[in-house]
C-alpha cells in the first residue's frame, strides 16, 4: 500500500524547496526510474506487482512497495497515472571535472522552461556531452518535468550550478563559443572543433551582458534564405541541438 505519508512526499516534492530541503526528486515512468537506478540512490519505489514482476532484474536498492492503479493516480504529477513512481536522491558532481580545455561542455545562462532543459540534457547524452554548467537562475534540473523530459538521460549527464561568469573566467584558457543573432554563421566556423565551452542563453533575453563579455567566439545558426522574414528566433533546445550536433560533426 502507497501510504499517504508517501504520496505527500511526492507532491511536496514538486515545489524546489522541499527537493532541496530533501535533496530528492520525483521519478515517473518505466523508462525514466530505470535509467536513474543504480545513478541515484532510490529511497522508494512504488508499482503494480505485475511490474515488479517484469522489472526484478533493473532493481537495485530502494524500499519497494506495491501499489493499486488509484494510489499510484493520487501519487502522480502526470495527467495520466504512470505504471511505476520513485524517489531518488541525488548525488554530488564535482565540477571540477566540467574542464572545457579537456572537452566540450554545455552551459545554459538562464533558460527557464524546465521542458527545454530537460530536451537539452537528452540531447547531450544522445551527442556524448556529460557535463552541464547552469547559471543559479536557470530551471531546476530535477524538477518533475525537466526529469520528464530528460527521459533518463539524467543519469548520464554531470548537472552544476554555479556562478557562470565566474566558472568561465576560471578556465581563462579555453574557447568561449556563445550564439547570437549576429554571430558567424555556424557552419563558416574551421574544422575540427575539439574542446570548448559552448553557452546558450535564456528563451527571452538571451546571454546576459555579463556572460557575453566573456564569450571569445560570437556564433548564430543561420536562416535560410537569409533575406526571408520569419521566425524571429529558435527555440533554446532546438538551437543547442544544431551547435552540439555541428561540433560533433566537425570534430575530427
């Protein structure tokens, strides 16, 4: 039985404090909550028996509680209740290790729509980026849908928040690629692009002065034709899977 203790865990772990007070987050779905195991200690898990039943093998720790399709419905975020909910706790990443003079990493200046990170970190695990430098403004990584959206790529990817004008002045060495309006055309950029720090601003105002100012390589994606009126902009996830998928491909 999935106490009531318990689906109020869950629902007070939508809000950010309470995932910090914690320092946990909400799990939904067979693919996500498999990905995660075994990456993030499971506190609990709770599913129909059946699914214990397919999944016995994917399990590591965590306390397993068996559950009715109504108590799962009440626990849920989602509109439509999913066949398992966990809770994970999550782990502490070194920053130290997120070098953009070793390799290419990701950094979001204040995106805000916890959908478009979590599209950004699933597209960094499908490209093999692992870390990702996010400004203290920018969405929580493991909020319910952000988690969602990354669709287990979570586990595979190094998240940190950290002062970012900061993080980059302290790799004073590496290449600073940022997107812009009026950037080099992407493609226009040389070959091969090994190593570097690659910055995407946030849905409204895009890189902040601060972090502009810092940024050695100004880059746009461009539009095509060039003299057509349209879009005025790409969305952030879109944009950063056009440059990570262009580096990878330049990279040799």
């Amino acid at each position: 039985m999935l106490s009531k203790a318990k689906i109020k865990q869950v629902h007070a772990l939508e809000l950010k404090k309470h995932r910090d007070e914690q320092q946990a987050f909400v799990a939904e779905g067979t693919k996500t909550v498999i990905d995660l195991m075994g990456t993030f200690a499971c506190e609990w898990i709770a599913a129909r028996p059946e699914w214990f039943d397919a999944h016995a093998d994917q399990l590591s720790d965590g306390e397993r509680i068996e559950a009715d399709r109504d108590e799962l419905h009440r626990a849920s975020l989602l509109k439509s209740p999913p066949e398992v909910i966990a809770i994970f706790h999550r782990r502490e990443d070194d920053l130290r290790g997120a070098d953009p003079t070793q390799e290419w990493v990701i950094a979001l200046d204040g995106v805000q729509d916890p959908g478009n990170l979590g599209t950004v970190i699933r597209t960094a695990d499908w490209l093999g980026y692992t870390h990702l430098v996010c400004s203290p403004d920018t969405a929580d990584a493991f909020g319910p849908k952000a988690i969602q959206s990354a669709m287990g790529s979570t586990a595979r990817i190094h998240i940190h928040y950290t002062d970012l004008p900061a993080f980059i002045r302290s790799h004073s060495e590496a290449m600073i690629y940022g997107t812009f309006a009026d950037g080099t055309p992407l493609y226009d950029l040389p070959s091969p692009l090994t190593t570097g720090l690659l910055v995407m601003g946030s849905e409204g105002r895009g890189i902040r002065s601060e972090v502009a100012a810092l940024v050695t390589h100004r880059i746009g994606i461009p539009r095509y034709p060039t003299d057509r009126y349209g879009a005025e902009s790409l969305n952030v996830a879109v944009a950063t899977a056009i440059v990570c998928a262009e580096i990878r491909r330049r990279a040799h």
